[in-house]
C-alpha cells in the first residue's frame, strides 16, 4: 500500500518517484517546483511566528489548564473519609472532565509516609502530624476537610443499634479485661437486654490508621489503665483481638463474624448496616453518633483553631463538653506542601489544578458531606481553609488570585 503520510503537502510517493529520476530533465524540474512548494511554506510559517510575536499580551493565549490538556493528580491516606472523597473526586471529574484526581485508601499512616516521600501530589490523614513528621515533611500544610465520627460497632445477634456503653468499659474490653458479652459492667447499663454469656472478639485495625489515632486517643482521656499500658497512636501495640485493613477491613470483619466488637467510622456503620453502641459522653448522657451530635462537639473547638501552617497535634474534638456532644469527633485533614515544586512530579500547571480542587473540596464539595454521614465544615473552619489554601505556592509564585 503506497504511504498516505504528507510532508508540506507533497507526497512521499511523489519524492520518491524525483529521486529515482533525479538525473532526468524533467525530474529536476521537478525538485525546483517541489523546492518552492516548501520554501513557500517555509516562508507563511515563520510569517506566522513572526505575526504571533507581534500580538499584544493580552491577545495571546495564556498558561494553565486547557480543557484540551489531561492533568492526573494523586492522592493517598486515610480510609476515614474515603466515601466522602471518592465522591468529590467523581463529581469534580465530571465539572472539570480533564482533571483527573486518583485517591488510594491505605490509611493515615501510609499516606503520611508518601507524602514525606514525594511520591503522591497530596495526602489525607485523621491524625495531625506530630512533631518527627513535621520534621520529616516540613512545610506541610493541615486542611481540614471533613468532620467524622467513630462508632463502636458491633455483631450481637437480636440486638440492634443502641447498646449502651461507657469510655471506661470499652476500655477495658479492648485491654482483654472484660471478656463477656454479660459481664456485669455492660449488663447494668442495660437491664432491658439479656445479653449473652459469649466471649467478646475484639476487631482492631492492623494498618497504620488516623481512625486508630482517633480512638486510642479517646481511650487514652477516659482510662489511666489504658494510657499507660497502650496509649495512643496510628498504630499501637494492641493487647487483644483481631486486626484487619482499613475501615473496610474492620466492618466487613464484624459485620461477618458473631458476637465481635470493632471500631468504624459512622459513614461505613451506616453503610453496612450495622449496629453501634450509644456512649456516655462528658456530661454522663449516652449520645447516639449523628450529624447533630458530632456538630455539637465541634462547635466547642472551632473558634480557637491554629493556622494551617501551625501545629494541629494538639487540636481535639474527644470528650467534648456539651450535654449533646458525642465524645468520639474528629477532623479528617489534607495535607499539602506548602511550596508544590519541591514534589517532583509536580508543574505549574498540576500546581493550579490541584489547588483549584482543594479549593472546590472547601465549599462546593461540602454538599456531598451531611448524604454520606459526614459534618459539613462549619464557617469558621472553611476561613482557615482559604488563608492555607491561598498561601500555597510553586516555585514561589501564588497560585490563586487573592
């Protein structure tokens, strides 16, 4: 088959033909009408160079995206608001269908460490970095994104939600101390349920996990016993039970296995359809995990929040006082570098997109947040976000308009 391939319009199979019949008359003829064919478009293309260069600024076509230009952006961390993300990511995708936004969930603890790598564009995490990983990751910014809560659910055959439970005693089921679904402690909490004389399995999680953090956290606040013997963490030396891989992980173990007792976040409960304990919060009222509750907890903190480019390992929704508040809430984070050159897969143009994203994910994506069992960022949180996503840069350059 004869190449259909053009070059300044002149066939490859006409060239071709000239230099088989380069010493004839008519063949160099030929070439001379060829050559001037291609001169002459030589001649209208720098022309054009020429008459592009002439053009006012403000009449040329300026950087960033095109709608035209593919951009992939990737991100990796907590499992925690892993519903709420994967439906930013698609609805963003669908606003902006050339901006490609890739989401791993392998926890806290594993995004934290590609970001201190370089080798994810953004992170997310449940637990704010402490002071060897700010180190470690300087310039990281904190962008709270989400407001969650984490429930104890559970796998007791005939009883649904609302199994009444006090910090102290899920301590001390999750240290091996209390090892009976009837033991006394739970039973007086609940007279109107006949709990049964079954051993308690304890479900934890065995990655490095903000949910961990979360809940040994909380923990740590309501039991002496456990802050010495366990403390807290992403990941902890756990004293009994079994471990699985992300919220997931944990849900799909307890929703399959009898008489366990694990730690989820509300969204993947609610998901599930499993059960979860109510529990005694500061002001000694058992408080079932809702939107309201978890709200009410962090109305108490959000006026008095640093910067995101301050220390976040002091910030804590636990054991919120408030005779509404739910005593396990938390914020889930994005955490960026502040100047996004030092990434190396990173260019002015990613640079943008990503910023414009984290700055769609602060107000237009928190629509997405109360459907999917997550607390809408309150005001007060959503002004931080914007002076921490306005201050991020590349190579020194702002990236958003002020």
């Amino acid at each position: 088959m004869a190449c259909d391939y053009h070059i300044y319009g002149v066939r490859d199979t006409f060239l071709r033909k000239v230099i088989t019949n380069l010493r004839s008359k008519r063949a160099r003829k030929a070439v001379a009408k060829t050559t001037l064919v291609v001169g002459a478009a030589a001649i209208i293309v720098a022309a054009g160079i020429i008459a592009y260069l002439a053009l006012p600024q403000a009449a040329k076509p300026q950087g960033g995206t095109s709608q035209n230009q593919s951009v992939t952006i990737n991100g990796a961390g907590a499992t925690f608001p892993y519903p709420l993300l994967s439906t930013m990511t698609v609805e963003y995708n669908k606003i902006h269908p050339n901006i490609r936004i890739g989401y791993q969930s392998i926890g806290s603890g594993g995004g934290i460490r590609q970001l201190t790598e370089k080798t994810v564009d953004f992170a997310a995490s449940d637990a704010p970095l402490n002071a060897k990983q700010r180190q470690a990751a300087s310039n990281t910014l904190h962008i709270p994104e989400t407001i969650g809560s984490v429930v104890l659910a559970y796998n007791l055959p005939g009883v649904e939600k609302g199994l009444k439970i006090t910090g102290p005693i899920i301590a001390d089921i999750f240290l091996g101390k209390i090892t009976k679904w009837n033991d006394p402690a739970i039973q007086n909490l609940n007279p109107d349920i006949k709990l049964p004389n079954n051993d308690i399995q304890v479900v934890h999680r065995s990655d490095g996990s903000g949910t961990t953090f979360i809940w040994t956290s909380y923990l740590s606040l309501v039991s002496p016993d456990w802050q010495s013997k366990v403390g807290s963490g992403t990941a902890v030396q756990w004293p009994a039970g079994l471990g699985s891989s992300g919220n997931e992980g944990v849900a799909g173990l307890v929703r399959g296995t009898q008489y366990t007792v694990g730690y989820v976040e509300l969204a993947y409960a609610l998901q599930n359809k499993m059960s979860y304990a109510f529990i005694q919060n500061k002001e000694g009222k058992f408080i079932e995990p809702t939107l309201g509750s978890t709200g009410a907890a962090v109305s108490s903190v959000a006026a008095n929040l640093p910067r995101g480019d301050q220390r976040w390992e002091n910030v804590s929704v636990l054991n919120a006082p408030g005779a509404d508040s739910y005593p396990i809430a938390s914020f889930s984070y994005l955490l960026v570098y502040k100047d996004l050159s030092t990434v190396p897969s990173m260019n002015s143009e990613k640079a943008k997109a990503l910023v414009d994203f984290l700055w769609w994910v602060v107000h237009d994506g928190q629509n997405y947040s109360s459907k999917l069992q997550y607390v809408p960022l309150p005001q007060t949180v959503v002004t931080i976000d914007e002076q921490t996503i306005n201050s991020i840069t590349f190579n020194g350059q702002p990236l958003r308009s002020q």
